[in-house]
C-alpha cells in the first residue's frame, strides 16, 4: 500500500486520534490547567511511539514538557525537524459564544469544531499522520525529528532555550511548521513572512485600595480614567501609533513584494462579513492586506479595573490594568519596542498615579526566502494537495520559534500551514474543515517525496 | 431601667446579634445572592417582632422584599419614620485585601470588621437597638415606623414605587436615615447634603467575536482603544468634565456655606494618609473638601475588556465594557445627566465601532434645611453621645432615598450618621467602630427624648 492508499484506508481512525487529541484542555496559560497540559504531552508521546518513531521522550522543562522524537532510519537522505505545538489558547466564553463544547470536539458541515482544532493539535497532527503513513508504507524517503511544545500560546519561554543547547543534536536540512494558514481551501497560499510580537501589561496604581467613589471621588485620580488617558495618547486619530520610535526600523515594502501581496487582497466588503465590524480602520496609505503584512501594530488585548460584575458598584478602583501587545515587523526589535512603550506610559504618567509596564511575552518576526529549493518544493506540494497553484503570503499573526530556529540551526524553513482565515484559532468555535487535514496530508506526503528525491 | 442603663447591660447582647446580622452574606447586586438578601429580611423581621414592634412584614417586590414595622403605642407623640438598608455592597477580593471573612464579623481593636458593618447593618442595628430599649424601659416618647429595604446597593429600584403608592401609610413627622458618616468619632459631624448619582454603562462593539490580534490587528478598530478614546475624552488635563452642558445648572455656592464647610477641611497631607496616593486630583478653582461637597464628578468605576486573566492571550476583543457614575449636586438631574454622556460618546463614537450608554441607576441629591428644629435637635443629640458638638457638613456620597422620601412624605429628614471616613465602606476591611455603635446609641436615644418633648 502506498502511503496515499494507507491515508484513504485510514482516514477514521486519524480522525478519531485526533478528536482524542482534541478533548484534552491543555491551556498552556492557566496555571489550573497544568495536569492537563503534562497529559497532552503524554498522549502524543504514547502515539509517536504508537506509529514508529525510535526515539521519543519529555524534555523536562520548568514548565511544560518539549515532545521530542526521531527517526533516523533512512542513512543518507535529508533530515526534515517538524515543529508544532500541542498546548491551546484558553476558552473565556461568558457570552457562551460556542456552539459546542470546545473540549468535546465535533464534526458539522466538513468542519472539526473544538479548540485547538486547527491551532495546532490539528496541524501537527496531520504531519505526524503524513509521517506514519510513509513508515507504514515502508517508502520513507526522508529523516525526521519532531519538536512538539507546549507553551506556544503562553510565549515558548523554555523551547528557546532547548533549541539553543540543543542545536546539534536538533541539526536538520529543512525545518517545516505547521502553525500558520491559507487564505482559504479554494485559495491555497504559503506564507514567506510572520510579523513579531511584543506582549506588554500595562498597571496604573493610585489608592491602596479600593475607595467608595462618592467619598473619594472628584478629589482622588481615578486609576482607570489615568489608564485610559494614557492609552488614548497611543495612537493618533487616523490610527498610526505614537509612541516615539516605534516606526523607526520599520523598512520600506519593495514594489515586487507589494505587487507579490496584491494576488491576495483583502478587500473591505470580506474583511466585514469575515468580521462582522461596520468598517476597517487602519493607517492611512496601505491597503487592508498590506496593514496586516508589513506594518507593526499596538493592540489592546484586555482591560480591567474595578468593579466588572453583574450591576453597580460605586467603587473607585485601587488600580486598572491593560494587556498590550505590539506586532513587530523586519527589523523592529521586541526589547526595543518594550522599552519605548515602557518610557511612554513613564513619561504620560502624571503625578497622581504610579504604573508599571511588564513585559510578558516576545517573539522576532520572520521572512523566508522565496527562491530556496523547499520553497519551491512546497509549491509543488500544495499545488498537488489542493489542486491550485498557491500563492506566498507575509501573515499578521506571530510564529516567534520560526526566526528561532532558522537562526539555531541554520536550515530553511517552509511554513506548511494548512489552517484557513475564517478558522477562527484563539476565539470561539475554532474549525479546522476536514477538507484541509485530507489537502494537508496530501501535500504534505508529496512535500517529503520531493524534498527526499533531491536528498 | 432606664434606657441608657438598658443598653448598658446589654451591649454583648447587641454585639452578638450584631455579628449574627452581619453573618449574613445578603449581596443585592449579586443574583447568586437573592436567597441570602431573602434570609437577612427574614432575620430582620423575627428580630423586630422581638422587640416588640406590632406590626411586622415582608413586603414582597419585584424583587428584594422591604421589611416594614411599627409600633405606634404613642398617641399624640410624634412618628418618626426611621430608613435603613440590610443589603450589602459585593466583596470581589482577587488580591486578598480583607484580613479576615468579610462575613465572619471580628472585633479588632475596638472595630468591628465585616462587609456591612457600617453600611448599612451596624448603623440600622443602632436605630432598632436605640428603639429596643426605649420600649423595654416603658419611656417611649415617640411613635416609630421602619422602612428597611434590600436593594439600596443595587439602585433601590422597588422602593421608589413602594414610598410613592404608600405614603399616607408612611406618614411621619420626622425622617431619620442612618446611613452616612461622619468626620470621625473626635470630630462628630452631621450630614446636611449628599450628591446625587447616574449610574450607566458605556458598551463599545465592534466584531461580532474574538478576533486573533495578529490576523486582524491594524485592519479592525480595537473596541478597548475605541472605548478608551471616548473615556479619556471626558475630563480635561485639569480634571474637569468635558461632555457639554455637564456644569449647566451646577449653583454657586454661598459665602456661608463655604465658611460653615471651612470648619472641617480634608487637607492634602490627610487625603494621602488615608488614600494611599502619592498626590491629590481633582477640579481647579476647589479646595479638596469643596470638590467633595460641591462639585459633580465623572467616575470610572469598572472597565472590562478582552483577556483578563494570568498571562496572555493575543484576542483582538469583540467588545469592552466600563461602568460610569456621575455623582450630581443640586439641581442637576440625573436623567438628564444621562442623556448628555449618551449624546457625547455617541457624537464621538467613530463609524469603525457602535456604541450604546445604558442607565443603570440614578438617585437625586438633597439638601436638608440646616435651621429645622430637628437639625437643632440633632445637635444636641450628638453632642450628648459623642461629647462635642458636631459640624455640619455636606458628603459626596449619594443616599437618593433621602430626596424621595422628603418629597413623598413633604417631612423633615435627619441624616443620624454613625459611621467615620476611613470606615472604608465597599471596600476591603469594612469595620463599624464599637464607640461608634454605642456613642450612636446614646444619640439616637436623647433625639428621640428631645423629639419627644417637643411632640
């Protein structure tokens, strides 16, 4: 059986494995969830062994364990290193947005709904599937090593540092990640570029607690109205952020690239109805598509003070927090950014309040290079899997690891997402259609039958 | 046994069925909460039939039931209708802040600390303590009705309509509300005006979910930036409010009244001590105790928006929330106050996001005539309690039933507070001072005496 026949004949079971998969709540984030983040490892760690691999084990970290797992078998041919990740964005859901529950993963209109669905337990599924069905058709034509974290969602804070030790033994000729999207099934598109990020907490203080704003009120600054003063001056009213040197390293997009991006635009009307919103908004002199591809943002991701219950409270808030973070483009440096965030909100802060700006979480963009071998091979690929020749794409979100690891190991990376717009990944009812795990199994076998002919 | 000897040898009993009340977690504002607000009524009730009152109910609203109880033994003396609420404000503790249960009541130097322990179940207690003992000592001098309602935290929406349809039932001569302060237990001082309150919530929205922040950061209008630049819009750098009209009927304030306010200042260096913050705020042109007493304010008193939990999740919010007070003084209206914030953020509301301000609650502020013979006789009274003769003064705080009572039953009402300024009502470490609870109780006695004389 070839590993395409060995996919068809399987397609249940994988299907199965992955609704498995999919009902463990491995919230990275939250640290009540931390038992069930160690079992998701355990589980992929019991299926690795399951399909072949000779080597796997738990990399012990301070957090998380790192899946590792290797097959060697074929002396001589490439050695491919598969990254993905196996822990989730958290389900805050008080409006009950979910159609179902999002731990208990079900199939409805060709969509697998459940958290984590296409980011990544999906994705990283479909490689590992890819993977078995070459072995199990003994027409292995490659290497292989798995890297699987589990803290991609809470900033991957111990993979750096295992990537950095461990650069030989990790030592690869292509590096392929799963964690990104397509424009859509009928749109196939490879992403070249991935914008950085610098995730930030922003805490104003006044009282030392909370006061009844009748008695304090009018004669005590309110930490909430100084937080939100103080992020109002952040961006300028047509929507460019403020903050002195945050455009500074920003490079100018070439005419190809823009003539590149232009094959995927994003007009208005999609980007309503995929959204809901009354209109786009954004800096001024870029297309929609090109906002998102190449140019950095400051986002504000939550806030709270005071009191947020059911109904009234007359409190004056001892203190109001704002998450805050900044997708970064080539050349802008998350440290760099922190500390001009950092110095802005010191410098808005008048005397009548305190705040502290912490950085949580940071990860460098990334640009692969179009004209390389992989690339090309990628190409290939999708064009058999999905039927379509794809296009290349730079995407808004962030895969910090990619940058870390073409630094570490010196090898090209291929951002091999098979996710699509519209999935929704870190808000309610997550998807990943089945369309795109059979499209992605499909074009990730032929990927590896290129990339080890030319081994 | 005269009165003043009765409370004497009682006060551990007073003590234990002070605690016994206090144990009673009755949250209106809470729905989780109802049958506690319910169990707290029910204790009131048994406890008023045990002090002999003869008429006793529950009655039944909406929501919350209202206890009623009279006694009305006295022909010809004066009736004195005495208000209180047995609902408390909500305990949201996410740092820990209380020392101990909020509603495990403890005696810790010399104060009693639980929610509600000033406001308003300590300083309601004082009343019926104070009535107790004058019917169990045979010297009643007055007629006494009880008006004690269960949603003065939540807007006391059922009692409005409940004082209106009965007032020739709640006829008296004399209001009495035990639920304000005063300076301190040295420096004893009676209320004679309180602000009024609009309570509203401010809802920006704009995609119909969570989005990812890198997917749509920089193409949608973030509704936690839209709602932050509508808030810091309204105040200006010095602090004053800026939604047109907000000042329009806000009266001058005479010469006297800033002299007889003169007498109890809250200077800076106070403010801070008590507060905690590192400077004092507030309008230009205002000394601190006139802000307080005098000027209207806009307050945020909550603000809720995307992720809010440990770490961070990189969601673009669908919607984010503040709840907005604005504290009135005479002749503002609240109603009215709420339309000019609905018009301002809907003038300012971009066509990227819609926006919607909903009225909570409001309540009007009052003015209680310094020169009536029961102020006069206030004075006495607390002079006779707390050993000074007490100042008067004018509170930001808001008890609107005051005003409607006034205008419903067209009495005198006497604002008999027995709380102190750092009581930190609704906020963490609540506590009644015992001195205060029994120098509240020698007052409330000789009023009711020199009420009665005059009868």
């Amino acid at each position: 059986m070839n590993p395409y026949e060995y996919v068809e004949t399987h397609r249940d079971a994988f299907l199965d494995e992955l609704f498995e998969f999919l009902r463990i709540p491995s919230i990275s984030t939250l640290s009540e969830h931390a038992a069930d983040v160690r079992r998701a490892a355990e589980w992929l760690k019991a299926h690795l062994e399951g399909i072949g691999m000779t080597h796997v084990e738990l990399v012990e970290t301070a957090r998380h364990p790192i899946v590792y797992a290797e097959w060697l078998g074929a002396p001589g041919a490439p050695t491919v290193l598969i990254y993905g990740h196996y822990d989730v964005q958290p389900v805050d859901d008080p409006e009950g947005q979910w159609q179902s529950d999002p731990f208990e993963p079900v199939l409805r209109d060709g969509n697998i709904y459940a958290r984590g669905a296409t980011d990544d337990k999906g994705q990283t599924l479909t490689q590992i599937k890819a993977i078995q069905a070459l072995l199990a058709s003994g027409q292995m034509p490659i290497n292989v090593k798995f890297v699987i974290e589990g803290e991609e969602e809470s900033g991957s804070d111990n993979l750096y540092p295992f990537v950095d030790q461990n650069a030989e033994r990790l030592a690869a000729d292509v590096i392929v990640i799963s964690d990104t999207g397509m424009k859509s099934i009928d749109r196939p598109s490879v992403v070249y570029g991935l914008r950085g990020i610098a995730y930030m907490e922003i805490e104003v203080r006044g009282p030392r607690q909370d006061l009844h704003s009748g008695m304090y009120g009018g004669v005590v600054h309110n930490p909430a109205q100084a937080l939100v003063e103080i992020l109002a001056k952040m961006h300028d009213e047509q929507g460019r952020v403020t903050v002195p040197g945050f455009y500074d390293r920003v490079d100018e997009v070439s005419a190809e690239e823009r003539a590149e991006l232009a094959k995927t635009p994003l007009p208005e009307e999609q980007l309503r109805s995929e959204t809901g919103v009354p209109a786009a908004w954004g800096e001024p002199g870029f297309a929609i598509h090109e906002r998102l591809a190449f140019r950095p943002t400051l986002e504000i991701n939550g806030l709270v003070s005071g009191w947020t219950g059911e109904g009234a409270k007359t409190v004056l808030p001892a203190k109001a927090l704002a998450k805050v973070s900044c997708r970064l483009v080539p050349r802008q440096d998350p440290h760099e950014i922190f500390g001009l965030v950092r110095d802005f909100v010191r410098a808005q802060t008048p005397p009548t309040v305190t705040s502290e700006v912490r950085l949580l979480h940071h990860g460098m963009w990334a640009v692969v290079d179009l004209k390389s071998r992989e690339m090309q091979a990628a190409l290939q690929a999708y064009e058999f899997g999905f039927g379509k020749r794809p296009t290349f794409v730079r995407e808004g979100g962030s895969v910090p690891i990619v940058g870390a690891l073409q630094r570490a190991l010196q090898a090209p990376v291929v951002l091999m997402g098979f996710g699509q717009q519209d999935d929704n990944l870190h808000g309610p009812n997550e998807k990943f259609a089945l369309a795109c795990f059979e499209g992605g199994l499909r074009t990730t076998l032929r990927f590896y039958e290129l990339i080890g002919q030319r081994g």
